[in-house]
C-alpha cells in the first residue's frame, strides 16, 4: 500500500467516522451552551459547530483538527454582541460584520505566515490567560446557576445591564440569597455526572449524558409544581433549520462603526490565531506528526467568515474535540466533517426538542469547562517560584478577568520579553570576562614586556540592547592600559544597540589613547560592521583578526615600536 493511500481522505473511514461521532456528541451541549453565553441564542453555538467544523476539515491545515466555539472565543463575541446591541440601531449588522471580518483577518494571517510566531508566547502568558478565561466563564455563569438572570434584576431594579465582570462581582451574594432550588439541583446533578461518570468509564460522554439527565429531572420537577422557587428556565425555541446566508449584510453596515467593527474582529482574530495554533499543537504531541499552521489558519479564517454569515458565533480549533477525535481513532480531516454533518442532521431533526434543555443545566456544563480551563498546576508552580514569570501570571490573569483579553496577552508578552531581555543581559554579564593578557600568556608565548599593557575582555553571548549598558560599564571600568582586546569569537549575535554601543566603546578607548584590537569576529558580524560603516569608520580594518594569537600579535609589533 502507498503512502498516500494510508494518508488519504478515505484511508481511514471507521476510525474517522468514530471520532467524528465522539466529537459530535461532546460540541451538542458545548455548542448549545456557547452559543447561549454569546447572548445570540444557543442556536448560534450549533451553526458554528457545524459550519465551521466542517469548512476547516476541507482545508484542513491540521489533520485531526476539530473546531467548535470554544471559552475564550465565546467570552470575546459576548462581549461584542453586547456591545453592539446597546448601540442605537444596526446592532445585529456591526456583530455579523466583526465576526466575519475576523474570519477575513485571519485568513490574512494565514497568507502572511503569522503561524510561526506564537510559540514566543511564554508560559506564564498562556497559562495565566487560560486561567483569567475560566474565571470569567465561571463569574459569568454564576447567577444562571442559581437560577437568577443578573440582567433582568438589575434593569428591575433600575441599575442598568450587567456589562462586565465588575457588575457580576458586585452582586454575587444576589443569587444566593435569591435561589431557586430546581436551577441548584439541576446544575448540581450536571456537575456530578460530569465529574463522576468518567471515574466510571472515560469513553463514557459525560457532557451529553449530564444534559440528557438533567433535562429528564427537569420534567419532573416541573410535573411537581413545587411553586415559583422551583422554577426555571428553559433554552427556548430552536430553529430546525440553518438561517438565510447573509452577505448583504456586509454592504449594509454604518461606515462610522469601522473602527469598532475592526478593533473587535483583530481582537477575535488574534485570540482564535492563538486559541487553534495550540490546539494544533496539543495534536501534533498526541498523533506524532507536524501541522500547517498556516494553511489552518486560512481553513479557520473561512470557516468564521461563513459562520457569520449564516448566524454563528467566532470559534476556534477546540482541545477537547480534538483529543477527543484522536483517541477515538480519527486520523484525517474526513473525521471533522463527519462531526459537522451529525451535527447538521441533530438540529435538523432534534431542534424543536432541544428548547427543553435547562439553562442551569447549560450553567453548569460551562462552569465545569471553566474549571477545566484553569491551569492550575501550572499557577502552583509559577506561585511559587516567586519571580518575573509570577509578576507575569499575575497581571495577565487580571488583566484578562478585569480588561481584556489581547490586551492581557499583549501586556504579558511585552512584559516577558523585558524580564528575558533583562536575564539575558545579567547571564552575558556574568559570563563576559576581562583579564590581564598574563592570563593566557603561556599558550601564546606572549612578550613580557606587553602582557600587564593589555587587557582582554572577552564577551560570552549576544550583544544586545538588553547587555549594552552593562558592556559600556564593564569597558569604562578599563584603565591605565595602552590596549584591549575585545574578544568576540562567544558573540554569535549583535543589534543595532549593541553596534551602537561598541562603536561608543572603541571611540572612549580611542580618545583615552588605548589602542583597541577585535578578534574573532563571525562572518555575519563583520558584514554588519562594513555596511554600518563600523569597520572602516570607526575602526581601522587592520585591527580586526580571526583570532586572539592574530591580534596579539598585531598588539605586540605595534606596542614594542613605541617602547
């Protein structure tokens, strides 16, 4: 059998169709449940698992790849909608267009090949990201679980709508005083079947059997009548079909909402880049193979812009389909689609039923995602450390909780270079050393007259700006010597600053009388250093040599004819 019949799209059919009934039944109540934290309605959440699943299969940058709406997505597109919504018309019209042009964005990111560049997002970053998203998924489902709709009270009572997480902080006691005991019992028993039922069996679907119970416990206590504190609500009406495709919608939109529309679709964008690229790795660890993260990105971008169009909300490549399909044997992207397709078939058939669905019971499934979101060995581990990677974690987790998100992993990424930049700088400084050339005078035969008129200072590392005020020091700190060599052969990188300093270094040197000598310097360095004009501007070709015997030698022919 050839290699491409084992990798072909139909090499791998029961496995795939296997895997893709497994995602398909854990997206049902994570799309549902999605889809009604967006505020758009859980119908939003199943266009989306199914369109999107299935466009990004066909492209299919990462074979095994499955896509839903997902936590930090989710969080973002609420954020928008409401947003939107609260505007004076057109709130409908500015929430399709961002979602789309997101899809467009990241399309883009796919052509510009941005894929390559998110494995410098430090760990502290993602892992306190991860951890500000389950936060805010539990914070925003705290009052729903107690059968409380935050929004509703406090337009009641004239306060104005819930808008962030501020609000929900201000008024968490509220649901508990104002319970209603069937929304806590049937989050409760959601909660316990999701956590229990894989202590049984993992192959057991937790999500959906915790819905399908909890639904059945609803008709009961709604048989009962127990009175208004047994009250709930519902999902309500699902339409059993896919919404009109909406591109004239595009056209439509008011030009003086750009830059929001903009802001919020780079905002998506960047997160759903981010949140599919890891999900593309945590693959490419469990299958042993290497993904395209760039053709993903375009499956994705299409897939969004799609969604959008037909009424679905943002989503991403999703871990837990993903390891989900895999470890049900899907091996190619048919498993994707096959997911999407049993989707498409659920909601054509079952959406009249699926209004039934509780909402505390939906409550409860994303209070437990938000849960599992959090990293919370790895916050153990960065706590206790005590240094920059915790000042990192930190202020990226409430930044994300209190801001927001791209600004969260904006701040930590800048704020994580500094910290590198600044350990790099102390490492080279430890590690650069200058000595009188007695040190190495016995491998060099060097003449007694010379050895304690020379300093060598050699640099262990990259000349950087994050090492060029340590090197301006460490160099002034050189006196009464007639030379210095500076020793770059450990050098394997210098930046503009670095250039820049070392050309500020060798003039001191020069106005002090000291003559300077650079040995070892790496093909590329010394191409910098004749384009910048360093060599010959700033210092004569004939003091820069391959090695430190070269310049020595140099050293010593020069400094003897002064004696």
């Amino acid at each position: 059998m050839s290699k491409t019949e084992k990798t072909g799209f139909f090499s791998n059919i029961k496995g795939d169709l296997t895997g893709g009934l497994t995602a398909a039944i854990i997206a049902l109540p994570m799309g549902l449940a999605f889809g009604l934290q967006s505020g758009m309605g859980a119908e939003a959440g199943l266009y989306t698992a199914i369109i999107l699943a299935i466009v990004a299969s066909v492209i299919a940058g990462t074979k095994t790849l499955i896509s839903d709406p997902t936590g930090p997505m989710t969080i973002v597109a609420a954020g928008i909608y409401a947003a939107a919504m609260d505007t004076d018309g057109g709130g409908m019209v500015v929430v399709i267009c961002t979602f789309a042009l997101a899809g467009i964005f990241q399309i883009a990111f796919g052509f510009i090949k941005v894929a390559q560049y998110v494995k410098y997002i430090s760990y502290p970053v993602l892992s306190g990201f991860m951890g500000g998203i389950g936060i805010i998924i539990i914070l925003f489902q705290w009052h729903s679980f107690f059968g409380e709709n935050l929004k509703d009270e406090m337009i009641k009572n004239g306060e104005g709508p819930a808008n962030g997480v501020i609000d929900i902080i201000s008024h968490l006691p509220d649901p508990i005083i104002h319970h209603h005991w069937s929304s806590m019992i049937l989050g409760l028993i959601t909660i316990l079947l999701i956590y229990l039922l894989p202590l049984i069996s993992k192959k057991i679907p937790a999500g959906l059997i915790a819905l399908i119970i909890g639904t059945l416990v609803s008709f009961g206590i709604s048989e009962l009548n127990l009175g208004e504190e047994w009250t709930f609500k519902t999902i309500g009406a699902i339409p059993d079909t896919l919404p009109d495709f909406q591109i004239g919608v595009l056209m439509d939109f008011d030009i003086t909402k750009l830059t929001i529309i903009v802001v919020g679709a780079l905002t998506l964008a960047g997160l759903g880049t981010i949140d599919t690229l890891l999900t593309s790795v945590v693959a490419d660890n469990v299958t042993k193979t290497k993904h395209n993260g760039n053709r993903e990105l375009m499956g994705q971008g299409l897939g969004n812009f799609l969604a959008a169009l037909f009424g679905g909300i943002p989503g991403a490549g999703s871990t837990t389909g993903t390891v989900a399909n895999i470890n049900s044997n899907g091996k190619t992207n048919l498993s994707g689609i096959v997911k999407g397709l049993i989707l498409l078939l659920v909601l054509l058939g079952l959406g009249k039923y699926l209004e039934t669905v509780p909402i505390p019971v939906l409550s409860a499934l994303l209070i437990t995602v938000g849960i599992g979101i959090i990293d919370f060995t790895g916050i153990k581990r960065l706590i206790k450390i005590r240094n920059s990677d915790t000042l990192v974690l930190a202020l990226v987790i409430l930044l994300t909780v209190f801001a927001d998100l791209l600004v969260a992993v904006g701040v930590g990424m800048v704020l994580s270079s500094f910290f590198f930049m600044q350990k790099m700088g102390d490492i080279v400084e430890e590690q650069s050393k200058t000595s009188s050339l007695s040190d190495i005078g016995k491998k060099l035969k060097i003449p007694a007259s010379i050895k304690d008129r020379v300093y060598n200072y050699e640099l262990d590392g990259p000349l950087f700006y994050g090492f060029s005020d340590q090197f301006k020091a460490q160099a002034e700190a050189i006196k009464d010597k007639d030379a210095v060599i500076i020793n770059l052969s450990s050098v394997p990188y210098i930046d503009a600053s670095g250039i820049y300093v070392l050309e500020e270094v060798i003039s001191n040197f020069k106005d002090k009388g000291i003559e300077v000598v650079l040995v070892g310097v790496k093909d590329h360095i010394f191409k910098q250093f004749e384009n910048l004009k360093v060599i010959p501007g700033t210092l004569p070709e004939e003091n820069a040599y391959n090695s430190v015997r070269a310049g020595v030698k140099y050293l010593k022919n020069k400094l003897e004819d002064e004696l």
